[in-house]
C-alpha cells in the first residue's frame, strides 16, 4: 500500500522470509558459514538455535538459494509433530513422491537405492528439518538411523536441524547422546543489539530502493529497539505500521510523536506484551539526518515583549510551596469607620468572632422561623444589641 507514495520498489516489512532482504549481521552470517563448512564436510548433524522471529527460516532460505547452482538433492521438512513412523514417511515421500504408502522396510530400502545412485553420479542429499525442538525422541532416532547410510565411509545423507532454544536441551537429554556426538556444528542466532536494529530497518529499507523517503528521526530507531528487542520480525511489525501510519496521514517524516501512536495501537491490537508508552524514549526531540526528506515544517514563534512591558515574573516553586497562607487577623483602623466595633479613644478595633461564638438559639436546632417576631413574654429579638450600626457593645457579626 505504501511502496508506491514511498517510491519502494517493493514492500521491505513482510513478515514472511524473503531471502532478498537477509541482513548478514555477525550472528546471522556466522551461522551461515557454519552451514556451508558442514556442507563442504559431508556429514553429520548441524544445529542453528535462535527465538521465534531471529531468522532461522530466512537462514534456510538463504541456504537454499546457495545451494541451488550444486548438484544437490534438498529436502525440507518444515511439519515435525509427527510419530516415528510418520516422520519416515515425510522424509521418504520428500526424496521420493512415489513412495506414498508403503510400510516401513520398504521405504528404508528406496531410501538406501535412491542415495546410492545419487552418490554414483555426484549428487548430494541433505534433509533440512525445521521446527526441529517439536520431535520426538523416536523420531529423532530415526533420522540418525539414517544417517548411518553409508558408502565408503561416507554419509549418504547430512542433515540440518533448526528450532527454538528448546532443541538445545533435547539434545543434551542422555537418550540423545548419539545424535549429539555427530553434531558436527552448532550457533545459536541472537536478538540485533540497537545499532544493528538501526543498520537492520536501513538494510531493507536501501533493498527496496529507499532514498530518503521516508525520513526517520533518529530517537525513533531506539524506540524501534525498545519496542521489538532486537528480533528482527518484531521490527518488521513496528517498521511496516510506522510506514503504513506515514502514508495515510500523507507524512514524508516519522518523528517519536509517529512512534508512540503505532505503540498505543500494537497494544491496543494485544500484538505486543510490553508496555513501553512509559518510557523515556518517547519524550526525546526528533533528530532529522540531512540526507532524508525536508518537509515544510512550523515552529511557534514567541511573542515579542512590548519595550514598556516588563517580562513576566516566573514564580519559584519552592518559594509558591512554602509560601504562608493567608489569615483573617485584627488590624488597626485609623481615622472615623463605619463599620461595627469597640470604639476606643484612638481607633475603633473590629474583632471577628468566628461562627462558634454566634452559636445561640438560632443555632441550638431550633427552627424559630414560624415563630413571631413579637410574642408576649418573649424578647424582642430586634432590641438584642450588636444588630445595630449604633451599638457600642461588644458585637457579633
């Protein structure tokens, strides 16, 4: 969808392997010439471990395809929940399709032929197992039974094994000691460390013909890292939504503020399990390389101060926190008031009794507003003194 408003050639972010996009890092390209060096040797078992999303697919395929110009018969058995019985089938009717439905001595027998002549006419057989942490020790045991198809002292068929970390510990279980001593390699592919996610999303961004365009702010690498941990399929995910966001709002430059919103969204999708909106990263300032894409960009600018207009004071937290509050106290009037007091020879002092000090009876609960105001044998309320300007009492107001 964005390969065309980008100018991309092709769509770099896909989540399926695409050995076009392959980025050799130092763990990636070791695992590699492992593979090739156990090619070259003709024997053995050679196991590549790494997290779902590293690369071992893409591994396989960048395998393949180095293979394909050798005269080399290749198998590939990706589906490894499998009984023993049903494991052999898979890896008979992969070398052979006509070997379909035919019980086991059988296929072991066109197995052992078809080798032979393969071997006779310079051919090589290698069966690449992946998901290889789902076999059952039965059917492991199968595959090194066939590894001991051999002709002058040489393998008839190599094997290689890829799975999650989990592989590493079937191997070492005791019933698996003899596959283990004819491992001749193994490596174990890493999560990218974040100047390698940076040189990652680069890679296949300059695969696809980026030139630029998009601009990514620097910071938003970080993020990248922060948010996927270095595995390359969780970048894929981020890269691929933080494009897609650029082109539907019509952007040539995705800044952090881009980034937090494809965050919010992966979370609020459950396509991520970390909560990373918290972090430091996404309040950092964009940092645009010259090389990308300079759009039109707005910047507030101040408003400049009138030459008669002094600048505003900024108030210092700690002095607004400790600042005392204000308080109703008795101050002295000079000269003549006209408010209620106790008049005195020099000045009149107003005193404020607080509520507590009205409390009477029309404070006691007593609801006196159907009562009249006169009433024989009552106060005159009217006559109480401090109601009046003119009272010199002390009052209560």
């Amino acid at each position: 969808m964005y390969e065309k408003f980008f100018n991309l050639s092709a769509d770099p972010f896909r989540l399926s392997p695409d050995p076009r996009f392959s980025y050799k890092h130092p763990r990636y390209a070791r695992a590699r010439a492992y593979m090739a060096y156990a090619f070259r040797r003709a024997e053995g078992f050679v196991m590549v471990t790494g997290q779902p999303g590293t690369g071992k697919t893409t591994l396989i395929g960048d395998m393949v395809e180095y293979l394909a110009g050798k005269n080399v018969a290749l198998a590939n058995l990706v589906s490894t929940q499998l009984a023993a019985d049903d494991m052999l089938r898979m890896v008979g009717y992969a070398f052979d399709p006509q070997a379909r439905n035919t019980d086991k001595a059988s296929i072991i027998q066109a197995l052992q032929e078809r080798f032979l002549a393969w071997h006779q006419s310079g051919r090589r057989a290698l069966l690449i197992v992946d998901e290889a942490q789902d076999l059952r020790p039965e059917a492991m045991e199968e595959l090194r039974l066939l590894t001991n198809m051999q002709i002058d002292g040489k393998p008839l068929l190599q094997i290689f094994l890829l799975g999650q970390p989990k592989l590493r510990d079937l191997i070492h279980e005791s019933a698996m000691e003899p596959v283990h001593q004819r491992i001749i390699a193994a490596t174990h592919l890493e999560a990218l460390p974040e100047d390698e996610t940076r040189a990652y999303v680069e890679h296949r961004l300059k695969v696809a013909g980026w030139k630029g365009d998009p601009a990514i702010s620097g910071p938003v690498f970080r993020i990248i890292h922060r948010f996927s941990e270095g595995v390359p399929r969780r970048i894929n995910l981020f890269c691929s939504r933080l494009l897609l966001r650029a082109c539907v709002e019509q952007e040539h430059r995705i800044g952090v503020a881009d980034a937090r919103v494809v965050a919010v969204e992966l979370q609020q999708e459950q396509l991520s399990t970390r909560n990373i909106l918290g972090d430091e990263l996404f309040r950092a300032r964009d940092d645009f390389g010259e090389a990308g894409v300079k759009g039109p960009t707005t910047k507030r600018q101040p408003t400049p101060l009138r030459r008669d207009e002094p600048p505003a004071r900024v108030p210092d937290p700690k002095t607004a926190r400790t600042a005392p509050r204000a308080s109703f106290g008795a101050r002295d009037l000079s000269g003549p008031t006209h408010g209620i007091g106790v008049k005195s020879e020099k000045k009149t002092v107003l005193i404020y009794t607080g509520t507590e000090r009205r409390r009477g009876k029309r404070r006691s609960g007593q609801d006196r507003r159907k009562q009249p105001r006169l009433d024989v044998g009552q106060e005159d309320r009217r006559r109480t003194l401090g109601r009046r300007r003119e009272d010199t009492a002390r009052a209560r107001w």
